[in-house]
C-alpha cells in the first residue's frame, strides 16, 4: 500500500469514529429509542392542578410506563390544565372510566402522570378525554391542612 | 499628549475594522471555493488526515481524563445527598451540552489551528504563495480551501468522538471504581438526556467552533508578515484568538439555546 492509502484509510477509520460516536451518544446515552418507538394516539385529560407536570413526562399504567406526556397547557375557559397524553399503541386499549392521577417520583422526583384503568367496555381513542382526574399533590397544601386540623384540636 | 491618544484609538479601531472586514471577505471567498470531487478531494483527505484524524490521540486522552474528573467531583458531591445514582445524567449532560464542544475545540485551537497557521504563514514567508499564483495556481482553491474544509468536517466529528469517550471514562470512575449500580447510572442517563435537544446543540456548537477557529487560523496565516517573526505571532494570535472565540461564542450558543431556540 502507498502512502496515500494509508492516509485515506486513516481518514475513513476517524470518519467512522465520529459516525460510531453518534451511534453511542444515540442510542446508549441519549433517549431517541423513545423518540422512534412505534405509533400512538393521543388523549386529554383536564386537571385542577398539574403541578410539576412538563411535557416529556412519563404516563404510567400499573408502574408500566405506556407513553408521555407531550404538551401542557392552560384551558382559559374552564381555568384548568388541559394535558396531552401520547399513549403508545403497543399498550392496552384504555376504558373510556380511565382514570388519570398526577403522582412525584419519589420525594424529589419528577411528576408523571399515572393512569388507573376502568371496567367500561368502550375504550378511549385518538383526540378523547379523560373525565376523572385526580389533582397533583402540593406539598405546601398538604403542610397547610395538617398545620390548620392540629389548631382546630 | 491626548490627542495622540485618541489619533492611537482611532488608528486601531479603523485598523481591527479593516482586518475584521478583509478577513470576513477572505472567508466567503474560501467557502464559495468548495472543494471540486475530483481535483482537490485528494488535498481535502490530506488535510483532514492531518487535522482531524491526527488528533484523534489527544482528544480521547483528554476526554477520558475529563470524564474521569467530571465523575470523581460529582460523585463527592451527589455523595452527600445520596443521589449518587444520579451520576450519570450530571455526567452525561455536562459532557454533551458544554465539556465536550467547548474543551475538544479549545484543544484543536491549540493543536491544529496553529499548525494551520504557521504552515500557510511559512509557505507566505518563503514565497510559495506566490509561486502558486504565478503559475495560475489559485492559492486560495488549492491551499486554504481544503483546510478550512477539513477543519469543517474534522471538529464536529472529534467533538463526538470527544463526548463518547468522556461518558466511557466516568463510566469507569462511577461504575467501576466508586461502585455505582450500572442500570441506574445507564437508566438515568438515558432518561434525562434528549438527543435533539442535549446531543444535537452540542454538535451544533462543534460546527459553529469548526467554522469559526479554522477561519481564524487560516486567515491569520494568510495575513502574516512574511518573517519568522511575523509567522511567530500569527500564530500566537491564533491561539488566543480562537480560544477567546470559542469561550465566548460558548456563552452566546447556550443563551440562545436555553432560551427556547
């Protein structure tokens, strides 16, 4: 081999370097898997209060994480937060009595949406809504209603 | 007295416009000369050989040292709070989003842009520039084009190479040495890390150093005095400049892209 092949192979060698570095920050560092994972539909849910719910947030049946969270946003008539699920299709079908929860990972973790199934025989499709939902916790709330019932004692 | 002073501000001003001005024309002559497929793709391999490939070595030492460190300080600190499990997203989005971009091209201001500069400078010192010219040789097509390009294409790929090599170094410093559990180092990494947002904008960050630090090093080369003296601080200004230009443009890049792009 002369020089300038060499060269050449060098450079394919650090081109592939670079394209292999990708692969990796891709798929092993990064969170594109979830980015091209199969197709969905997306539901909405009305709640009082999100709390902490941004988009990209995981959506949980039984602890199972079936899909995210894509846009939050507020619905100036009703003054509520209208949140939109992206639930893949690879889960199961959801009754239309779903019910939604906003629950924190842990104490510090990030809030996720955790959805409990109904017995209704119609499932949820593409652009429905979910009626029953539970309101985010907020732990200044809760210290307040504990400070205010030990008073009232 | 005084006005020599202002006669000196204003002589330096219209001096730094001038140079800013000549070299922003030298840059878009340089880009409109792409390299042609077939005559100078073999000059365009060359300098990439030269530019990139060969500083591959130093990149992935310095990534694996710095990814080390980045886990090491992490680690003590995340400790405290026990969230060392967490060590993995600290590391992976330091490394991505500012370590990576940032520290490769500073090394490659050091190694390859002076080497651009005090190459073309030399070849201006001894005439060769000239002689190019006169043989109805285009200097610019055939020198300073496949360099700029070369540094165009080399710096985003070391800045991968740089990010994947520093998250395997705090691999091995979280992991195997301060024991971190290996799911949740991965697991959390994976979950906090956005490709098109973290990856992306740190890649993106690449190519605005590529651009910037090899157009300022082959046009610090080009405008040299043509002595070793001149050769000698052009390429030290290269250096300092580039860095001031990656540091600062770093700054601006994040603001903008945390800002909501």
């Amino acid at each position: 081999m002369d020089r300038d092949m060499i060269i050449e192979l060098i450079v394919g060698l650090f081109m592939l370097a670079g394209i292999a570095a990708l692969v990796v920050l891709a798929f092993r560092v990064s969170n594109i898997s979830d980015h091209v994972s199969t197709d969905g539909y997306v539901i909405k849910a009305n709640f009082d209060n999100v709390g902490d719910l941004k988009p990209r947030a995981a959506v949980k049946l039984a602890g199972v994480k079936i899909g995210r969270v894509i846009d939050v946003q507020l619905d100036t008539k009703a003054y509520k937060a209208v949140a939109k699920l992206w639930i893949s299709n690879d889960a199961a079908a959801l009754p239309t009595d779903t019910s939604a929860s906003i629950y924190t990972a842990g104490i510090l973790g990030a809030n996720y949406v955790g959805l409990i199934p109904g017995f209704d025989e119609a499932v949820l499709k593409d652009g429905d809504k979910i009626e029953i939902t539970h309101p985010a916790l907020i732990l200044e709330n809760l210290i307040g209603h504990l400070l205010f019932k030990t008073e009232a004692k | 007295m005084r006005r020599n002073i202002v006669l000196e501000l204003g002589h330096r001003g219209v001096h730094y416009g001038i140079s800013l001005g000549r070299s922003g024309i030298f840059l878009w002559q340089t880009v409109i000369r792409w390299p042609q497929p077939t005559r100078s793709f073999p000059l365009l391999i060359q300098q990439i050989y030269s530019v990139g490939a060969m500083s591959l070595s130093i990149i992935m030492l310095s990534a694996l040292f710095i990814g080390a460190v980045v886990a090491l300080q992490g680690f003590n600190t995340l400790e405290k709070f026990s969230a060392e499990q967490e060590l993995g997203q600290l590391l992976a989005l330091s490394v991505v989003r500012e370590l990576g971009p940032v520290v490769a091209a500073l090394l490659y201001a050091g190694r390859s842009c002076s080497a651009l500069t005090a190459e073309i400078g030399l070849m201006k010192a001894t005439e060769q520039l000239d002689s190019l010219d006169m043989m109805g040789v285009d200097p610019l097509h055939f020198v300073v084009a496949p360099r700029f390009w070369a540094g165009f294409i080399s710096l985003p790929m070391l800045v991968l190479v740089f990010d994947a090599m520093a998250i395997f170094g705090g691999y091995l410093i979280g992991v195997e040495w301060l024991g971190v559990d290996q799911g949740s180092f991965w697991n959390n990494m994976q979950s906090s890390v956005d490709f098109h947002i973290d990856v992306m904008s740190g890649f993106y960050k690449g190519v605005v150093f590529a651009i910037v630090t090899t157009w300022i090093a082959v046009y610090q080369g080009f405008a040299a005095l043509p002595t070793a003296e001149g050769v000698g601080r052009a390429t030290t200004r290269t250096v300092v400049y580039a860095s001031l230009a990656v540091l600062g443009l770093d700054f601006i890049l994040t603001a903008v892209m945390l800002g909501g792009w």
